[in-house]
C-alpha cells in the first residue's frame, strides 16, 4: 500500500498541544520504539568514525539530492549524463548502510526490531540511530560518503540497456527540494542535469504507461490551522516527483532482474486484483463523475486523473483498495512462482532507501554481489528466509500508525460539523448492516450505520465525530 504523507501547519496553542498529545498517544498505543538503547547509540558513534570504505571514488562528479525540505536523512544522489547516440547514463548513488551496520552487532538487532522509519504528521521514528541515518551514513551535501553506486545505462527511448552495481565514494554537491527544482523547470532556468531528469523521468513515465505500469499520485495530507479552527487540505505531486519516483523505480527494477538472473534474493510483489474489486471502483469512478469507460485501462484511468479536483482526490483515495496484497518474496536457489508486482507491471524490488528500510540493504548487497561475480555473504542469506515477515510486520504497523493518525485527523476535522450533510459513495457494505462510505469532499473515508446500496451515490449526514476514540460515522440523511 502507497503511504500518504501526513503532515501538520498548526500553532502552539491548545487545539494544537490536543492534537501533538493525540498522536504521542497513538504511538505509545502501537508501542512504536521511544528512542535507541544506549548500547545501540554508542555503537552508532562508534562505526560513525570508522566505516568500511571503498577504494573506488566518483566524488569529482556532481551528484544532487532531490528531497523535501529539511531533510536531513538523505538516501539517493543521482548523476546523469547523455550517451552516444542519444542515450542516457545514470548514477543513483545509494546509502551504503552496510559501511557502518556489522551483521548481527547492535545496530543490526536493533534495526530487525524496528524494520522501517515511521511517520507520523509530527515527528518520525527512525530505523537507524540519527548519528547515522542524519550523519555519517546519509548522502548530505558537501560530504564524501560510501554508496551503492548504480550505473544505468538507456537508450534514445529511456529502455534500459545496461547495468553495473558497485561500492563507490561519492559526494553531493547540491541539496535541493522538489519546490526549488519545479520552479526552476516552470521558469526556464533548470541547468542540464535537472533537464535530463526531466527528460529521463518523462521517458520512464511513458514506458511504464505503455507496460500498464501505475504510479498512484497521492497527495500529501496535510492538516492546518486557520482563524482557531482545522481544516484537511491536500498538497499537490508536482512533475519533479514523478520523474525522480521514476528513477527511483528504474533502479528497483533493475535489482530485480539482477537478483531473478541469478535466483537469490527478495522481491516486492503484488497479485493482480480480483474482478469485484474493480468493479466496486469502476462505480465508484462512475459516482464521482470520472469517466472511466470499458474500452478504458485501470492504468489509463489514474494517468488522466487531477489531485486537485476534490472527486479524484477521493478516487485515488479509494484506489490503493487494488494495492492490498503487496508484501516480499525472499527465494534463493530457484526463481519464485509469483514475481511480479501488479502496479509496476513487472518485477520490483526495494533498493533504493537503505536508511529508512531494512529490506534495501539485503537487496543492495544481494546486487553487489551479482554483479562481481562473487557469493552472496552468508548473513545475507541467512536473513532471507525471515526477511518477508519481518517486512510484513512493520508494513502493519506503519498501516496502522497511518490508520489511527488519519482518523484522529479527521475527528478534528469535522468534530463541528456533526449534523452535516455530505455527498458520498458507498465503497462497502456488512453482512447486517454498515459499512464504509467515500465522501467526495473533504476526502474522507468512515463508517455508517444503516442500509445503504454499495457503489451507489448518497447523502449522509454525520452522527459522530469523537476525537478522544478517533472515531468518524455517518448515517443516510
């Protein structure tokens, strides 16, 4: 499932404190880790100073990092240049985490334990301590830092022709944020290495429009204060995120046909979604006036879809229903029946952000090895098995952190607006009764109590909107 991006633009005054206090309560609800125990903290700083470096060095050329703004645990640095008759190369430099991460030291533990990063609107609890994950590991600029360094080659068309994977020193010359790169492309004054991601990042785009590949663009949720009162809006994706999202799936792609050559490995798959799931979003589409004809592919439908209409907004809300499913595929020794994951279209797998998930360091280091002819390391192996649950358990997690802060979001939200009356459509139905209603402005997805026709347009009117339970519900009107 596509996390949203939650995030908040509220004071310091009491509403705010009551709604910082809500979240602080949803982690300790869900026993999200509080902070690293020292012996992990001191381990941290220990390999801070003394990583494993590579001899091989790139630093002379002028990677960039791309990310929202005050991002300090920076993954990806990318590298691109132009190629013979028209084609491409680039340099997705990675976070080399195994540089500082001694398999089954402290830091490793402590990492199995936690699996990912988690966000909440008001904070993020890390994988990885912050001496490393916002320091000597992240890809800041200015800094020489080890990396997983992918060079990928394309020809005129964006098509992959070529890949290498190997340790390498590089550095970042430039942090920028997806704002500062959009304006920069909107007013013309973008330099060659923003317009070959554009021009990258739109050939990618195309081919995986084409293998009936989807990119949901989810706006960030977002939750502000205004004249003493909350209110959900939605920040738009701007191109610059696609096509950096684009890169970013190019390279899990690439990993992923390197690790099924060589039948060792883990995968991000997804079964395709079954026939009543999307028939149930096809009425949907219906209700919320998106055309979505029968000559009309799924992946058509979302590429024509525009974030800032409040019906889409609703629509690709109730679209990540065809995503449930996803998980990992670990194999070693024979290539795994279910490969694929639907919405890439095609095999995938993480790779790309090591400092914020565990499962990217295996697949970097499966890759290493793969491509030097080598053995895969023994604790890469040996991890392979459990890593799919282990994956699955935080992915829960982070679901339900999602789940619980979006609820208590919208409780907020429309806790004054008890006796409304909304525009909806019913996207689920129980056995005796209820089920789930879409509005379609706000974007809001809750509970009814009653009967009412699946897939159908209704009014409802809201009966409830408690924040202490983080609890929404609505009845016909």
């Amino acid at each position: 499932m596509p996390r949203r991006h939650l995030s908040l633009r509220v004071g310091d005054d009491e509403a705010a404190r009551e709604l910082r206090a809500g979240f602080e309560r949803i982690r300790a609800e869900l026993e999200l880790p509080a902070r690293f125990p020292d012996h992990v903290i001191a381990e941290a700083e220990q390999v801070a100073a003394s990583p494993d470096l590579p001899t091989y060095d790139v630093s002379e050329l002028p990677f960039l990092t791309i990310d929202p703004p005050g991002s300090t645990d920076l993954d990806q640095a990318m590298h691109m240049e132009r190629r013979g008759k028209g084609g491409y190369r680039v340099r997705y430099a990675i976070a080399d985490v195994a540089a500082f991460v001694r398999p089954g030291a402290a830091i490793d533990a402590e990492a199995h334990l936690r699996c990912e990063t988690f966000y909440s609107p008001d904070l993020r609890t890390p994988l990885h301590p912050p001496v490393l994950s916002e320091g000597a590991a992240s890809l800041l600029p200015g800094q020489v830092r080890p990396a997983v360094l992918w060079i990928l080659d394309l020809d005129r068309e964006g098509e992959q022709t070529g890949v290498e994977v190997r340790r390498a020193m590089v550095r970042s010359q430039r942090r920028l944020d997806y704002a500062g790169v959009q304006e920069l492309h909107d007013s013309g004054r973008a330099d060659e290495q923003l317009d070959l991601l554009a021009e990258v990042g739109t050939l990618r785009k195309a081919i995986e429009e084409q293998r009936g590949g989807v990119s949901l663009p989810i706006p960030e949720q977002e939750i502000e204060e205004v004249d003493g009162s909350f209110r959900l809006a939605y920040r738009l994706s701007r191109p610059v995120e696609s096509w950096n999202e684009q890169i970013s799936l190019l390279t899990g792609m690439a990993a992923a046909d390197l690790m099924l050559h060589g039948e060792v490995g883990v995968l991000r798959t997804l079964p395709h979604a079954p026939d009543n799931a999307i028939q149930v979003l096809q009425r949907s589409a219906r209700v919320l006036g998106i055309d979505w004809t029968s000559d009309t592919s799924y992946a058509e439908v979302i590429s024509r879809l525009d974030a800032a209409d409040p019906h889409h907004a609703a629509f690709l809300e109730e679209t990540t229903s065809l995503l449930r499913g996803a998980g990992y595929t670990a194999f070693d020794g024979a290539v795994p029946e279910q490969a694929t994951h639907a919405a890439v279209a095609g095999a995938y797998a993480h790779a790309t952000a090591p400092l914020r998930r565990l499962v990217d360091r295996y697949v970097s280091e499966v890759c290493l090895s793969l491509c030097a002819g080598t053995d895969v390391p023994s604790w890469v192996r040996a991890a392979l098995p459990a890593l799919p649950a282990e994956m699955a358990d935080s992915d829960r997690l982070a679901g339900a952190l999602e789940r619980e802060c979006v609820a208590l979001m919208e409780a907020v939200v429309l806790r004054d607006a008890v006796g409304q009356v909304f525009d909806a459509v019913v996207v689920d139905v129980r056995d005796g009764g209820g089920g789930t209603v879409q509005l379609a402005e706000p974007a809001v997805r809750a509970a009814f109590d009653g009967e009412l026709p699946l897939g159908e347009p209704v009014r409802v009117r809201l009966t409830e909107a408690d924040v202490a339970q983080r609890s929404v519900r609505f009845q016909a009107a």
